[in-house]
C-alpha cells in the first residue's frame, strides 16, 4: 500500500479553536478519485480536552454537508502538546471522485471542552487554498459562516500495490 497526496495548504500563521457545541470544517475539491485513507492537520493540545472527532462529509451549496462519508475519533492522548503535525488515518477510508467537493470536519466528543481545555488549529487568515475554504458553525443547528482562510492540511488517497506478476492473469 502506497499514499499519494492529493490538497493540501500548508501556509499558517494564526490559529483557530472551537469547543461545547462550535463545529469548523475546512471544504477541498479532490484531485484523484481514488480512496481518502488519510488527513493531516497541524494543531496543539491546550489543558485536557475531549477526544477529536474528524470527518469527512459532503459539500452542498459550497458548505458542509450533513453526509458523513468517514470519521475518526483521536484520543485526547495522542494530540501533541507542542505545536506539531497530526495524522488521521481513517479505519474506513471514503472514496472521493476528482473535482468534487468534501469538507473536513473537526469537532469535541460529545462537544465537550472549554476555553482552556481544547485544541489549536493552525490556519492562514488568508484565502492561500483556491479550491476551498474555513467554515464555522455555532451549534449543529445554526448556519455555517465562511471564515475565509484556510487551515494547514494534507490529503492523501490509498494507491493499491500492483500485484506480482505471478498472481496477474
């Protein structure tokens, strides 16, 4: 098995935090319709906060969808204190279909946290990411608002190892 990157924006300067029931997603646009095994983002973990929920959802009308296409739950452990990278490596990977719309999704465990116990998002409070950008919703219920911006992310998609020759036909 081999990864490929597909997005990604790796340009950050500020941060950006939610916590209880605030949700924020980062929309892409696929670049190979291929299986999404992996995202990246960097963040760092502020006090004891609940474990993150990240997922992968649809866009529709440019925002995040409701359509959950895979998820993670990382352990409030494995999030580094200090400033750094963090990989999501989905047990389920989501197929993707090149030049369609997904969001990336980040959100508490039963949105839990507070002010001092949640996690920085590194982001760019500028639009460097043509193909998509930083969402926020209050609550589940309310409207998404575009935040502008981009978060630091990578995407890679799955490539199957060719198999040997002996088990071709």
């Amino acid at each position: 098995m081999s990864l490929k990157l597909d997005q990604s924006q790796t340009q950050y300067g500020d941060w950006l935090s939610s916590y209880g029931e605030e949700l924020l997603a980062q929309t892409i646009k696929a670049g190979i319709s291929k299986l999404l095994k992996q995202v990246i983002i960097r963040t760092q973990k502020i006090g004891t906060p609940p474990n993150l929920i990240v997922e992968i959802r649809n866009v529709v009308d440019n925002k995040p969808g409701p359509i959950i296409l895979a998820t993670e739950e990382i352990l409030e452990e494995n999030v580094p204190v200090e400033e750094s990278e963090l990989i999501i490596n989905f047990s389920s990977p989501c197929g993707i279909i090149k030049d369609n719309p997904y969001a990336i999704m980040l959100y508490y465990k039963n949105y839990g946290g507070d002010s001092s116990n949640k996690y920085k998002i590194m982001y760019r409070d500028a639009d460097t990411y043509p193909n998509g950008t930083v969402w926020y919703q209050k609550n589940p219920s309310s409207n998404w608002v575009n935040l502008g911006g981009d978060y630091y992310f990578k995407t890679y998609v799955y490539i199957p190892s060719p198999l040997p020759t002996f088990f071709r036909n």
